[in-house]
C-alpha cells in the first residue's frame, strides 16, 4: 500500500476527521514539543497537540542530532 507523507496540524486534522486516509504514524519535532510543554505561551499548540494524542494515532518523536 502506497503511503503518503503529510505537513501541517490541519491537514492531519482534516484527514483524522474524514477517515479518508489510513494514518499510520505521527511524526513531532522532539524539540519543539518540549518547547511548547514547558510554555505558558502556546496553549492552542499544547491543544493542538493532546488532540494528536487522543486521536489513537502512533506517535514518534524526532530531533536534529
């Protein structure tokens, strides 16, 4: 089965939502999500990511090393 990469919150969203796609993994920025954690600034970004989280989807966090 042909797999498809996909960029950006809203797309993953959007394809979560419809079904229309088999979502395999999620891939996150390590980095970033540690960042945004330990923010009081990103709050839409925190949901953002719990909604990732609840979604039953495999996550897999990388970083540049």
């Amino acid at each position: 089965m042909e797999k498809t990469l996909i960029s950006g919150y809203i797309s993953l969203k959007s394809i979560l939502e419809a079904k229309s796609r088999e979502v395999y993994e999620v891939v996150l920025d390590k980095d970033r999500y540690d960042k945004v954690q330990a923010s009081n600034f990103h709050v839409n970004e925190k949901r953002q990511y719990e909604r990732i989280q609840n979604s039953g989807v495999s996550i897999r966090f990388v970083s540049e090393e």
